[in-house]
C-alpha cells in the first residue's frame, strides 16, 4: 500500500502555502495552492513517485545487464539469417560454406529440403525488424580481438524466443575451420530448438480428448497435438489422424511387453512398425497396408539411440509406403521403456503430404513425441532441454554468451 504524500480534502489558505513532503521525506515549501490544485498535484506526485520507484527497481534489477526484449520473435519455423561481415555479402566462398552446413538435406524426406531456410545480409543492414528473426547466425571477424575460431550462443538479445549463433574468427579460414568442425552440431542445434518451441506451444496447445485415450488405451500421457479428429483406441494402442489427403498428420502411440534383448536396434523397429501398423492401416485396394520402404540405394531409415532427460529411447526415421498403392511419406518412431521398466512404450507420427513439403510438418509433429511421460508427470519436468544430450555445444542462460574455443 502507497501512502500518500499530501494531505487533501484540507483547502489551503492564502498566504499560507500548503506543506509538500519530497520524495524521501524532506520538507519543501510551496507556493499558494487551491484545494483542487492540492489535490491534483498529490495525484501527479504520486504518479511521478511511482515510476520513478519503478525505473529505479528494474536498474537495480538488471544489475549491469542487457536488457531482454519482450517482443517475440519473427520467422517461419528453421528460417535463419545470416549475418556477415561488411564487404562479404556476395563472398561465394563463405555463404557456399554456411549452406554447405546449414542448408544441408533434412534426413529422411521424400525430397530433398534443406535443414534451414538461409538468408544473407551485411551486418550493417542488421538493423530494425532483421534482428528479431529467431534465429540468426552472426559472423564476426577481427584480428585484435579473437585469438582463433570459437562460437558462442546468447538468447533473446532482439526479441523473445531467439537463438544466435555467434560464428567468431580472425580471419575467413578461421569461419571455415569453425564451420567444418562444428556445423553439424550448430545446424543440429537450431533443429532441436525448434523441437523444444514446438513443445512449449504443446505444453498450452494440445488435444485433451485424445490424450485421455492415450492414458486410458497405453498407460502414459502426453500432449497431443490439435486437429487429429478421427480416433480408434483398442486395449493399448491410441491412433489419431486429421484425414487430411494434403496435408494429413497420423499419431500412433501403442504398448508391448518388454521382453526382446534386441529391441532397441533398427531391424527390430522396423518389424515391429510393420506388423502392428500394417494391421490397422489398411488402404483400398485388397493387400494394401502400411509398411516401411527398405530400399538401400540410397538408405531410407536411419535408427539412432539417445538419452532424453535421463532415459534411454530408440528413434528410427525414414520413410512409409503403402504396398499395391502409391501413398507414401515421412515417419519418426520413438521407443521407450515405461515406469515399470517391463513395457515398451512406442509413438509414432507420419505425414502424407503429395506435392508439398514436409520438413516443417514433420517437425510439428514429431515435438510431440517428446511429451510421451508417465501419468501425472509434470509436464514442465519433462520438457525438452536446451540442447540434447548429445550435443558438443551447450547454450548458456538467457543473455550470457559463453566461448568455446575450437580445436
């Protein structure tokens, strides 16, 4: 509660000017005030008091810090700037360098799309709306000040919900060592980023209809994405589906009995995918069914293991088809063991979108597997760190950029 520092109600009188207080309780005079003007200046005073406390709170608050921005970030999800230095905009070599790492090919898609979205731009014309794109690559160059190449990672500078990458060198040859030995990583980086936005976006933005099925049908929760409005739950295994012939999403979550040593390894995903979604998923012509494409020229499924927040999960990505027809498309499957350790726990997402593109679609989706927990977990324990585990690279708190020098 704020304490007024002027009296009202009390007219003042002339020749007597009425007592002003200061702000830290000092007296000062006044001069010949109504009763009306006494009381608009209590409220102007206290007013201006107000956010004086104010400003001087959030200086003391920031202790020396850059400030964060609370506008939120621009761009199309894996859209990314580059930011180069002035007088290297139409350098071939060193835009050919950054696409070369970050304009890669996604893993697993029907076509070829690039992991991100590159833009080039001067860092003089790195002004006004550019710098609030959510994520940008800055490339910086100077003898005096770096040593050798390293990175660093900050957050939000411009605008909430921002990673930059910070590229730094004395020299070109200094990028290119920087790119060669962690662009992979980086690129990797700003794909589980957008994994973990996508899972903030779930954790307030999700289908409760269908993750009640899922509790009810598998014996885990998650945070389903929205739109899925067809549904068929059977005693452990949830399948959900916009029915979209364009742009169509398909979630499968189901549960077996742990019992196979070799469970976790890419022959047995595959068989597993194609008997249990091979009997649901069933097409119009007579034999058709859901199965996995298994040529090897070049390969159509990668499998890898991963620790996500402690526990162990397989993931196969590649590619679906549909046998005696031509639909076909983009997968990720995750298994993990449940609680009790004595159940495999499988979700799957696919799309079928003929004609598009699928990187960003498939993206939406797979976020989604990675709020598969325990019944009554709290969601925000279970979310997606920073980094995966398996990242070199690790971001630092929002607004402090950390240097890791590169071998």
């Amino acid at each position: 509660m704020i304490t007024p520092m002027l009296k009202c109600g009390t007219p003042a009188t002339l020749g007597n000017p009425p007592e002003v207080w200061g702000l830290f309780g000092t007296f000062v005079g006044g001069n010949h005030f109504s009763s009306i003007y006494k009381c608009s200046m209590t409220r102007r005073s206290l007013t201006y008091i107000v956010a004086l406390l104010s400003a001087l709170l959030l200086l003391a608050s920031c202790n020396g810090k850059k400030r964060r921005s609370t506008t939120s970030a621009t761009g199309n999800a894996l859209s990314l700037i580059a930011v180069v230095p002035d007088g290297n905009i139409d350098n071939q070599a060193l835009r050919d360098s950054i696409t070369f790492y970050f304009g890669q090919p996604v893993t697993i898609l029907p076509q070829p799309e690039p992991m991100t979205d590159i833009s080039f731009v001067e860092a003089s014309n790195f002004v006004s709306f550019v710098r609030r794109v959510r994520n940008i690559l800055y490339v910086s160059i100077d003898p005096e000040t770096y040593s050798g190449p390293s990175v660093g990672l900050s957050r939000n500078d411009y605008a909430s919900g921002q990673l930059i990458i910070h590229a730094k060198g004395r020299n070109l040859d200094d990028i290119y060592t920087l790119l060669q030995s962690r662009g992979d990583q980086l690129v990797q980086l700003i794909y589980t980023e957008e994994l973990k936005r996508r899972q903030d976006y779930l954790e307030q933005t999700f289908s409760n209809p269908i993750r009640q099925l899922i509790e009810d049908s598998v014996g885990v929760t998650m945070n389903p994405p929205t739109g899925l409005d067809f549904t068929k739950a059977q005693r452990g295994l949830v399948w959900a589906s916009n029915m979209d012939q364009s742009k169509r999403i398909d979630l499968v979550v189901y549960s077996i009995p742990y019992r196979n040593p070799n469970t976790f390894t890419e022959e047995y995903f595959t068989e597993l995918r194609d008997s249990i979604l091979g009997s649901i998923i069933t097409g119009k012509y007579p034999g058709s069914q859901m199965t996995t494409t298994k040529r090897d020229a070049p390969p159509f499924n990668y499998y890898h293991g991963m620790t996500y927040l402690g526990d162990y999960r397989g993931e196969l990505r590649g590619l679906w088809e549909m046998t005696n027809d031509m639909m076909g498309g983009s997968f990720v499957m995750q298994g993990m063991l449940d609680k009790s350790g004595r159940n495999l726990v499988i979700g799957e997402v696919f799309i079928y979108a003929p004609g598009e593109k699928q990187r960003n679609m498939l993206l939406n989706a797979e976020a989604s597997l990675y709020t598969i927990r325990p019944i009554g977990a709290d969601f925000r324990t279970h979310k997606m760190p920073n980094t995966m585990d398996e990242l070199v690279v690790t971001p630092t708190p929002d607004g402090v950029e950390e240097e890791i020098p590169t071998e």
